[in-house]
C-alpha cells in the first residue's frame, strides 16, 4: 500500500466539502417545501376545526339567513354553478381558437407581434379592473343588466388571457414534424389541427383551462363590481336573472359579520368551495389522462 | 472556386423521355442568404435521382421546393420555375394543397402520426376525399411498402409501437396511400441502423419500377447504391448532374471528384 500523494489528498479533502455542501442545499430546498406544506395544513386545520359544527346536509340546502343555524350556501353554489358554466362555454372555446391562430395561422407580422405582448399583458391586470369594463361594457353599454351574463362575460375576460397562454405553450409543444406530416399528405391547415395538433395538445390545454377555471371560482371583486350581492335567498334562474351570488361573495359576507356564529359559517363554506375545487381538479385530471391514452 | 454552369447539360443524359419535373434557374433565400443558386433539374419518370452534397450545402432546400414546402418557412423568397409536367408549381393559380397530394414526401426522422397502424395509412386518402374501399387501399400501400407481413396482426396499434425502421416504411406506406407521381425522400435512413436502410434501400428500388423518386442523402455510398442519376450540389449550386455510373467513375468537375473520393464534406 502506497500512501496517497498530496495532491490525491487535497482532492479527498475537496470532495468532502463539496458533498457537505450538497447536504446542506438539499436541506434548504426541504425545509422550503415543508414551510409551504405546514401553512397549507394549518389553513385546513384552521377551517376545518372553525367550520365543521356547521357541516350537514342543511348547510348545502338552506338559503342565507339572519340565523346562524338556519342559514345555508345553496344559493351561493348555484350562482357559481351557472356563473362558471356560463364563463366556461364563452372563454374555452373563444381562448382555444385564438390561440389556434395565433400559433398556427398568424403572419409573422408586427401586428400579430403587438396582440401577443399585450395578450400576456392582460394577464397580468388586477381583476377590479375588469370589474370596471364589465360593468361599463356589459351592464351599461349593452344593456344586460346586473344578471349572471353580464358576470359571466366579464369572467371570461378575465380567464381568457390566461386560456390563450396556456393553450399557445401547449400548441408549441406539438412538433413541427408532425404538421408537416400532415401538411405533405396535401393536408389543409385546419385538417392538421382539427386531427393531430389539438389532439395531441388536449392535455396541455386542459391544464390551462383548470388553471383558469380555479381562478374564476375564487374570484370576488369583480362581481362585486358587476353586481353580485351577499344576500340572495333564492336560486338564479337563468342567465338574464338579476340578483345571484356566488361562493366566494357569500364567504366574504358571511366573515364581515360581527357575530362569531357568522365567521364559523364562513369556514364551511370555504370547506364547500375547496371540496368544488378539488372535484372540478380532479374531473379535468381524469379527462387529461384518458386523452393522453387515446392518443398514444 | 470554380466557375458553375447554370444548367449543366449532360450527353448521357435521356434525350427521347420527358421528364416528369424540372427546375429552371431556381434560387431560393432565406432572407438574405441565398440556399439554392439557379438550379437547373431534370427528374425523369420511373428512376432514382439522388441528391448528394455536403452538410449546409442546400439539398434539403432544394428538395423541399418540388412540393413547396418551403412555403411553411417564414422568410423565403424562391425565384425560377419548378414544373410538374407541363404546370409550373409555383404559378400563382396553383393550390399548394392540391399539389402535396401528387408529391408525396418522406422526412429525415420517421414522423407517425400518434395514431393506429391503419389510420396512419388511411388518413391522407381519408382528408383528400379519395374514393374506393379504403381496407384495401392500406393493405396495398403497407404490402407495397413491405410491412404488410409484419403488422397485418396488429393494424390498431399505435403506429409509435413500431421499431425506427419500421416507422419510417410506415411513412413511406402512408405517402404511397396517395398514390403521388413523384416521392421524395429527405435523408430518409439517416436515423436507422444498418440493416433498417438496407431494408428502405431494397423498397426503394421496388418503388422505382412505378414511382419516380428524389432523395436526398449524406451517404454516397447509397447514392451509388440505389440512384440512376446523381446530382452533387455545393454552397447552393448544382456542380455536376449525370446518370450515377458515369458520376462515380468519371466525374467531370473536379469538386465532384474531391467530394466523391472523401477530400472535403
């Protein structure tokens, strides 16, 4: 056995320390990860512990009222049923087919340049300020009144940009090769998007629409703005109905009571709101999975 | 360098056959570099032409333009004519779309489309409106692509479940589906190992008695192999063009003679 050379030994010290340091790193990132785990429990725990006394089938069914134990979330729920199905069928389809051109028909024209930076722009504008333009446009301008469509449009100008960034990204992630294997097979533009590019960017674009979606769900200032209210014992009935709330709205009212009865209900409802939102995750998930597998 | 002749004119070649595609001075830019420098082409019916150059010399470039492809490359500018028989593709009363369908094209990297067997082969025909029974139009494209025997058992699996080689005859089958005039094939093998290309070698050949065929590849060996005519192509002119035989023992230009014996490429 020979002793090991200096330089060998230096080389052995240096590894040591460059190991200690690898440790000490993969620490920090744990304890980053675990910070944020801990507040995500402590808020459950929180909301559950406030919340549950009130959990029962009545909680769901009843509409608001000025007594604790009678009031209800069905309106609410309701509202943001027709609120989010109103807002999904007008933002997807209108999102997905401009990102469709954006991507696979625009000119490479300083126009079009112009539409995408002020597309990611848009996503970046406090949602008070659409509340503005909605109530401007929609309930002004157009007439609509303070009814469910006026929120639900103004809803969709809100989610759209984040709909289109979404879908563009998944759109880019399809390879060229694949376009121009259909384009080669004397293929127009849009049988090549209808059959291989939108399939096979499904998946991508769902995660937008959830992403979006979830935003809508919890937003409040808004339709606030546009015309929601806090108190509405009765469901909305169509689209054109005036007086509708939503979840969110129906929480916040509920918190800025005085009583302490009120805030516990607050707490159920944000039981309610996280279990929609957890469903709504996870019907998009099982969707997304069972496109990836039809198209491999 | 060397002064090029536009349009090499070659005693050899066919005088009494008309050929099924030309080019005519054609140059193409990508804004302001020029790929392809007036080239001058001749592709007749029922043969091979190969297309051999160094890297970055033009050939893909070139090749993309007998389908017009380069129209999906912002940036290019093409010049000259390309004529399929008698109608100059790039005329302005001709659809591209139209076009694809009777030039069909194989790429470097076998591309499937992440679907079944069959509906690998059947959607071409399927989106262009082709009439006629469309089970027997896959099995005579997948049989005259040589993969028949090998996926007949398993025409709804997905067409990404194949090996490279395979895939790529796939391709092939897919653009035969078409029933196109010409076929051209972009560095077809580049990505397969040995015994795939000797595979897509020997159908080519197959395919030449009915199709006629461009191909572009790196691999002089296989030009010599596989081409009846031979076109070298050098910093986007076409150097020398002539029947394969007489380019790889008496090539005229001497680039070609130094391309062909390995000194630069």
């Amino acid at each position: 056995m020979t002793e090991p050379s200096l330089e060998e030994k230096a080389l052995r010290q240096n590894l040591r320390v460059r190991h200690k340091k690898e440790k000490a790193f993969k620490f920090l990132c744990m304890m980053a990860s675990a910070f944020s785990l801990l507040f995500l429990f402590s808020l459950f725990y929180n909301v559950i512990s406030n919340g549950w006394s009130y959990v029962s089938w009545d909680f769901l069914t009843h509409f608001p009222s000025r007594f604790p134990h009678k009031a209800g979330i069905q309106s609410a729920i309701w509202g943001s049923v027709w609120l989010m199905g109103l807002t999904a069928s007008l933002a997807i389809p209108i999102g997905v087919a401009a990102s469709i051109y954006l991507e696979e028909f625009a000119p490479k024209h300083p126009l079009i340049k112009m539409v995408e930076v002020n597309i990611s722009n848009l996503a970046g504008v406090p949602s008070v300020v659409y509340g503005l333009l909605g109530l401007t446009i929609f309930v002004r301008v157009l007439g609509l009144g303070r009814s469910v469509l006026s929120g639900a449009l103004t809803m969709s100008l809100l989610v759209l940009p984040v709909i289109i960034i979404a879908s563009r990204e998944a759109l880019k992630t399809v390879p060229d090769s694949m376009r121009y294997a259909a384009l080669a097979l004397g293929a127009t533009k849009w049988q090549m998007v209808r059959d291989h590019v939108l399939p096979a960017s499904i998946p991508g674009i769902m995660t937008g629409v959830i992403l979006a979606m979830s935003r809508a769900i919890g937003e409040t200032a808004p339709l606030l703005i546009v015309g929601a209210v806090g108190f509405v014992p009765f469901n909305p009935r169509g689209p054109m109905d005036e007086a509708f709330t939503v979840m969110p709205i129906q929480i916040y009212n509920w918190a800025s009571r005085p009583q302490e009865a009120f805030h516990e209900l607050a707490a159920t409802g944000i039981m309610v709101l996280l279990v929609v939102l957890l469903a709504m995750n996870s019907i998009a998930i099982y969707l997304r999975h069972r496109f990836q597998r039809k198209n491999l | 360098m060397m002064p090029v002749q536009p349009s090499p004119v070659d005693q050899t070649l066919p005088q009494s056959v008309s050929p099924i595609m030309r080019t005519v001075d054609l140059s193409l830019y990508y804004q302001d570099f020029q790929a392809v420098k007036k080239a001058s082409l001749s592709i007749f019916p029922e043969t091979v032409t190969a297309v051999i150059g160094p890297s970055g010399c033009g050939k893909s470039s070139y090749l993309r333009c007998f389908n017009r492809m380069n129209d999906f490359t912002p940036g290019t500018k093409i010049d000259g004519q390309v004529f399929l028989h008698d109608q100059n593709i790039y005329a302005p009363d001709v659809d591209p779309v139209a076009l694809r369908r009777n030039i069909g094209m194989v790429f470097q990297k076998p591309n499937p489309f992440p679907k079944s067997i069959y509906h690998n082969v059947a959607w071409g025909p399927k989106i262009n409106g082709m009439a006629g029974d469309m089970r027997a139009r896959v099995e005579r494209a997948l049989k005259k692509s040589a993969l028949w025997d090998e996926v007949k058992d398993k025409l709804t699996q997905s067409g990404l479940s194949l090996s490279g080689g395979q895939q790529q005859r796939l391709c092939i089958a897919r653009t035969i589906a078409m029933e196109p005039d010409v076929i051209l094939m972009d560095e077809p093998c580049s990505a397969l190992d040995p015994i795939s290309t000797g595979r897509i070698e020997d159908l080519i050949f197959e395919l030449k008695k009915k199709y006629s065929i461009v191909i572009v590849t790196h691999n002089m060996q296989q030009a010599a192999r596989i081409s009846d005519f031979t076109v070298f192509m050098y910093q986007g002119d076409i150097v020398e063009y002539g029947p394969t035989e007489r380019i790889f023992t008496n090539p005229e230009k001497k680039q070609t003679e130094d391309y062909i014996r390995g000194k630069f490429g």
